[in-house]
C-alpha cells in the first residue's frame, strides 16, 4: 500500500481509502441492518492490506454503518483513522454537539479523526456554519477537547464555492467528487493541496459508471489494463494534489482488486498521463456536440430528463460504457422506490417523446433533440 503525507495534519495516509456505505446488509425483523458477520472481516482485511483511513456517515447503511465501523475499529482505533459527518441543519451549537456525541456512542470511540459538515455548499457555510453560537464554535471546542482531531468538509456545490471554504482556514481537509468523467473540482482540489488541506477524492470509479467494462477506457495507456476500474482509480492516483482515493467496497474481491491498484508505485507516468489527458479532452468534445448538459430544454411536458438521457447515451457512444449506460436507463421506466439519498423519480424514457419541439427551439446548441431521443431509446433502451 502506497501512503501520502496528509496535508499538514502531520499523519500519513493510505492512498486508498474505505467507504463504509455499501456495507453487506441483512433483513433483521423486518429491519435492514449492516451483516456484521461480513462486513467487519471485510473491514478487518482492508486494515490488514494497509488501508488505514475509513469514511463513514450517520445515514449509510441505514444508520448502521457507524455500529459497524464501531466494531471493526475495536483493538485497531490507534492504527485507523476514522472519518464521520455532521449532517449541518439550522443548528445552534448544542444541537451540532449532539450529533457528534451520538456519532461517537455508536463507534463507541473517544474522538474522531476527520470530523466533516455534511456537504457543506457555500449559502449554508455562511448563514449555518459560520455563525456566532453556531457550528463553527462547538467544532473549535470539540477540537479544544479532543473529541474531533481535525475539522473537515465533504463538499457537492459549484466548484468555484469550493474556495471560499479552503480559504477561510477552518479546515483541514475536504472531501469531494473527482474521476475520469467529473474533473470539475480539480483546479479547487489544487489549492487546497496548496493551502496545506488533505484532499480526498469520493466517486473515483463514477459511482460505478467506471466498474463497467469499457474497451476505450481501458486502453487509454495504449495498452490494455486489467479492468475500467484500475484505469480509474490509476488516473486519481496519479494526481498530485488526490491524497485519497475513497472508494465504497462491498466485497473482499473489490477490496483486494482496489488495493492491488493502490499498492503500485507511481500510478501512471508522464506519457501515460498525457495520452490520458488528451482522450479525456476529445471525449468532453464528443459529449458536447450531443449534450452540454445545460438543461435550457427542461421543462419537458412529457417529464423527459432530456440532458440525463442524453448522459446515459455518451456513456455508451463516447465512453464504451455500455452495460452501465442501459441499466440507469432502465430506471426511467418506472418510478424510482426510495433510496438512501432521498432520490426518486428521474423522469420517463425518451420513447415517450411526442415530437412538439419546444426543446428543440430553447437548446442553444440548436441540436436535433427529437431525433436524438429515439436514437437513444434503439441504442439503450
């Protein structure tokens, strides 16, 4: 296992980190629950294989994934380093207390490592955080008290909000959105390397997009890798200012494969990197004379998500990511049942098009949105 200095927060990390948010579940009284008896082995084995920086949150896994990095932290909490959230609402400073105090009684530990604001975007720094009385004053108290080791943030807003957050000096690391298909956050994640912040990449195979098959990704080096999912992790690793790569690992085989990928010296060279680069830029230019994604076509009367059907299709034409590409398609069928990020109904199918056009005359692109649509239905749908 590879490890890097983390900032300037003194500790030396694993380059591949453990997301506890796909941990194997059972069905318990009518109650889904973390499998114990699978998910701590697994837990264990990434401790054995050097990761040492595990990711958890009050909510995944149905609100069990904190018992059960709790569990398999027993014994080894002086070798991991631990990493929770505080979901930020309109909280005083007690109300955010409390929700760190119930985070540790669950782990049933004494601190927390990295201690996050929850997805902390700008608006909420400034009015929630940021406030007199407030979360910023119980964190530096927690801090005082040594139940937080290190303040940090997990960050989905606009990339350039990114860096009113890294500047105002509250923070020791952050951890954001970052793969092959989503560079958005890259300039930000460089000053925050810069400003002495440990970087921590989520989504480093795209949500799984990048776990399937893709001949053009995997032959990006000039030579076939082992799967999309090492040519993935490998272009994170290769970035200077990624310290982690946090990926969510439900099995042993996807945690020795990841680790595998972690353990190998370098990542990706120069040459590498540069050929890596220029496909990435000709693949944005390819996606873009389809879709921009700008979403001046919305709303549809028929409820099509047009710029995300279109999404889907560039996974499939531009990326070679056909199997991922035809299943979240499949979900535009039907209703969407509840998942654990709230997210439901996307929209219908692209066949449901009845031709009226009123995208076509608002897509600045002035693309043949109808007929794209029904191409899109033959080819995934």
């Amino acid at each position: 296992m590879e490890y890097r200095e983390f900032g300037n927060t003194g500790k030396m990390v694993s380059t591949l980190g453990f997301g506890a948010m796909r941990l194997p579940m059972q069905d318990v009284d009518g109650k889904k629950l973390v499998d114990y008896e699978k998910a701590v082995p697994i837990l264990h084995r990434a401790f054995d294989l050097g990761v040492n920086y595990i990711d958890t949150a009050p909510y995944y896994c149905h609100s069990d994934s904190e018992t059960a990095v709790g569990m398999a932290i027993k014994g080894r909490r002086e070798s991991v380093y631990v990493s929770t959230k505080n979901p930020l609402g309109n909280d005083s400073g007690d109300e955010w207390r409390a929700k760190l105090e119930a985070s540790l009684k669950k782990m049933d530990t004494d601190y927390v490592d990295f201690y996050h604001s929850w997805g902390l975007n700008l608006n909420d720094f400034r009015t929630k955080f940021d406030v007199k009385g407030g979360p910023v004053d119980a964190a530096r108290k927690a801090l005082d008290e040594g139940l937080i080791k290190h303040l940090s943030f997990s960050f989905h807003d606009e990339a350039a909000n990114m860096y009113p957050l890294i500047d105002s000096g509250y923070f020791s690391s952050v951890l954001c959105q970052y793969n092959l298909l989503d560079r958005t956050n890259e300039d930000a994640m460089a000053h925050a390397k810069a400003k002495g912040m440990g970087v921590v990449v989520m989504g480093p195979v795209g949500g799984g997009r990048l776990g399937a098959p893709s001949a053009q990704i995997q032959s990006m080096l000039g030579r076939k890798t082992e799967s999309t999912a090492e040519m993935a992790l490998r272009y994170v690793l290769a970035n200077p200012n990624v310290h982690i790569a946090l990926s969510g690992m439900e099995n042993v085989e996807m945690l020795e494969e990841n680790a595998k990928v972690a353990s190998i010296k370098g990542a990706l060279t120069e040459e590498e990197l540069r050929k890596v680069q220029a496909m990435l830029e000709e693949n944005k230019r390819l996606s873009e004379l389809y879709c921009t994604g700008c979403k001046y076509c919305l709303p549809c009367p028929q409820n099509i998500n047009i710029p995300l059907v279109f999404s889907h299709m560039n996974a499939h034409r531009v990326y070679g990511i056909t199997k991922y590409a035809r299943e979240e398609y499949a979900k535009f069928y039907k209703p969407m049942e509840k998942r654990d990020d709230g997210e439901k109904e996307m929209g219908v199918d692209a066949s449901k098009c009845i031709g009226c056009g009123q995208c076509e005359a608002k897509c600045p692109q002035h693309l043949r949105i109808i007929e794209q649509l029904k191409e899109t239905h033959q080819a995934i749908g």
